[in-house]
C-alpha cells in the first residue's frame, strides 16, 4: 500500500438515522480486519459529533472541498446517495413533521402559511449554497480531478436519472477507481444513463455486520436492556419499527398490532431508529393507543439499538437496515409497506422472497405467521451467502483505493455563487 494513502468517506453520517450512522462504523471495521492502517477522515454536508453515542466525529464536506490537504481517495457510501436533486436532498435535513391526525380548519391554516414561508425564504436553496457548495452532478456523485480518486461503497440509485443529466452521470462514474452499488437495478440505473465502466453489485454492506457485533453475545445484552425496561425478556419478543402513515393506514396497523398480540401473546416492543424520519414521535403516538402490552423503548446510543435488534425473535419494520440487521443475525424479519424501491432491490440481491415485504398493513397477520414458519436458519443460510458476496467486493475496493494513485480534484471554483 502507498504510505502516503489517506481516505476521506463521505455520506449523510450528520443524521439521525441508524442506517446512516451505521455505515461508518461497519466500514471502520471491515478496515481493521483487513489490517489497513490509515486514518479515516469523515465528512458529512452539515458535520456532527458522537450522534446518537456513535464514538465518532464528521466534518462539513465544505471544508474538504476548500482544502489544500486533499486525500488519496475520497469513498463516498453508503445509501441512496447517487441521485441529482439537490434541493430534494437539502430538504431533507429540515426538521420533520407528522402528519395530522385530523384535518381541522387550522391545521389546514398552519400548513398553508408554512408553505407560503418555505417559498419565500427558500430553506433548501440556503442549505445548499451554504453546505453543498461544491462542484459535481449531484451531492454525492463528484468526479475525480486525476483518474481513479473517487471510489462508490455500498451506495443505491432511488430512481433513474433524467436525460439531461446523463452524461455528466456516466463521465463521473466512469472515471471512478471503483463502484460498488447494492442492489441490480441501482446497476441497470447507472448502466442505462451510459456508465460502462465495471459496476459491482452485492447486497448493503450493513449484512456484515453479525461479523462484527457476536450474535449470541448482542441478544443477551438486548434481552438484559429490554428487561430493565420492563420486558419479559423470557417470552418472543417481536419488534416493530415504522415511519409515520397517513391516518387511515395507522389506524389498521394498530388494529393489526393489537390482533397479532392477542392472538400469539408475543411481547410487541415499539422501537424508533429513524429519528430524522419521524419514527421517534410518530411510535410514541402509536404506543398511546396500543395500551397495555406494547412497550415503547427508545434507546440513546446505535449500540444499544443493535442489541435490541439482535435480541428480537421477529422483526417488522419500514426501515432498510432495520430488516438488514434482521438478516445479518438470521432473525426472521418483515418489510413494511412503503413505495421505495431499495426494499425490493435488497430481497432481490439477498435471494429472499418478495413476500417479505407487505402490500399493505393488512397482511401484516398472516406475513408474520409465514416469516415465523421459515425459520431462523433460512435466513442464516441466506445471509452467509450475502456476507461472503460483500467481503468479497469489499476485498476489490480495498485493493483498489490502496493501490498508488493521485488525490482528488477540487475545483478552485464554488458551484454556486
């Protein structure tokens, strides 16, 4: 390896969101194991330090951007990070709101006067020009000044690319030392919009994380914490995530959650890990109307969370990593029923079936009886076929951004004036 190799890694690490906190530390690990010794710098749009007791720190990428010290290679990963809109992605550190639970005469006055204010002060447009000012053809698809100084790590497409975007898409990636993308249609996305250089596809890299984080050793800390929090930590314990619904769809998973619990006597425990989606205040609102036999526990540190996760014997939730981390420890796990389509990429690398996603809160019953039925090692079988896929990609990249090479182009130039 070149002595003088330094990495930056760049991604959404400055929200709170378990899957976005996540990466770095799965990524760290998978550095150390490999015995490469070298400083990661972190950087993020916004910056943050220690969220949600994650041990480490990121620094505005801005900063990155305006430096004379540039890295050997910058990683930009993971997530559903390759896309062009901007003001979409700047929208989305704005602070979250649930909907209403019933449309009186002045929320409907509240919403119309906060959307008359959003148009005149332009939140997102200041976001950018003061966080994401920075040359590139979308937040997190940069080209390399010299070849092969930007590489892609376990990052997704949400959806295909416009036209008049395409090209400079495709010169970016293709100019990339590597890219490693998580699921086959975020490679027919990029392939599409004209990139021929070699795209790798295998599932999220946040499969591996049973390699790091001991199965047994997690369940037992989850139960002990659960207990603390007044579980039965001796019964089945199903754990429910979930981002907030339309009114109408929360009144049927609730009447789903109170009908599997009568039915199975399982303890149901209401967990938020999204914070940045509204998981947090959208459960608690749940919870008060579950009563008793559900227990709502929100957890302070992504370490805990593991725990919890990996102490479940069923898992339901809307969250992608959520069921990844399921998966990775072979517990049996549920898609909600959102319209995104990284679920069903994810069931699809992974070989699961695409049953395991809800078409709606209904089927929420009888899914949950299927999943029950096939079993802890169905999934251990499939997720040991998926981790060996990841380490493997995992083992290229790394070959790849260690080898000798020239530092990142930053534009002397600002994207916006």
């Amino acid at each position: 390896m070149n002595d003088g190799f330094t990495l930056a890694q760049f991604g959404t690490f400055d929200v709170e969101n378990y899957g976005d906190i996540l990466y770095p530390i799965v990524f760290q690990k998978m550095f150390e194991q490999r015995g490469v010794a070298t400083q990661i710098a972190r950087y993020s749009l916004k910056g943050s330090d220690n969220l949600q007791n994650s041990g480490y720190k990121t620094e505005p990428v801005q900063a990155l951007f305006s430096s004379r010290k540039l890295p050997s290679t910058m990683l930009i990963g993971g997530g559903d990070l390759l896309r062009t809109d901007w003001d979409v992605v700047a929208s989305h550190y704005r602070p979250m709101t649930l909907p209403a639970e019933r449309k009186t005469l002045l929320r409907k006055l509240r919403r119309f006067f906060a959307k008359v204010s959003k148009r005149l002060l332009n939140p997102d447009g200041k976001f950018r020009r003061r966080y994401m000012n920075y040359p590139g053809a979308g937040p997190f698809i940069i080209r390399p000044d010299l070849e092969n100084a930007v590489a892609y790590c376990s990052c997704g497409v949400p959806f295909a690319f416009n036209e008049n975007v395409e090209a400079e898409v495709a010169t970016a990636f293709d100019e990339a030392r590597f890219i490693y993308v998580r699921d086959h249609a975020s490679k027919d996305s990029l392939i599409q919009a004209g990139v021929t250089k070699e795209i790798h596809a295998a599932p999220d890299l946040i499969v591996t994380l049973s390699d790091f984080f001991d199965a047994a050793s997690e369940r037992e800390k989850g139960r002990t914490l659960l207990q603390s929090r007044g579980v039965d930590a001796r019964r089945h314990i199903l754990v429910f995530e979930s981002n907030p619904q339309p009114i109408k769809k929360t009144d049927e998973l609730i009447h789903q959650l109170k009908a599997y619990q009568t039915r199975i006597g399982n303890e149901v425990i209401l967990l938020p890990i999204g914070f940045c989606h509204g998981d947090r205040e959208y459960l608690k609102r749940v919870s008060s109307k579950l009563g008793e036999g559900f227990k709502y526990v929100e957890l302070d540190s992504i370490f805990d969370i593991i725990s919890v996760l990996a102490a479940a014997d069923l898992f339901l939730g809307t969250s992608l990593h959520g069921n990844v981390t399921a998966f990775s420890f072979g517990i049996p796990h549920l898609f909600g029923p959102i319209p995104v389509r990284k679920r069903e990429g994810f069931l699809d690398i992974a070989n699961l079936p695409r049953d395991l996603k809800l078409d709606s809160w209904e089927e929420m019953n009888s899914k949950l009886d299927q999943v029950a039925k096939l079993g802890g090692e169905f999934f251990q079988e499939r997720a040991t076929t998926a981790k060996r896929r990841v380490h493997e990609v995992v083992d290229e990249l790394f070959e790849a951004v260690t080898a000798q090479q020239a530092p990142v182009r930053v534009e002397a130039q600002l994207a916006c004036d």
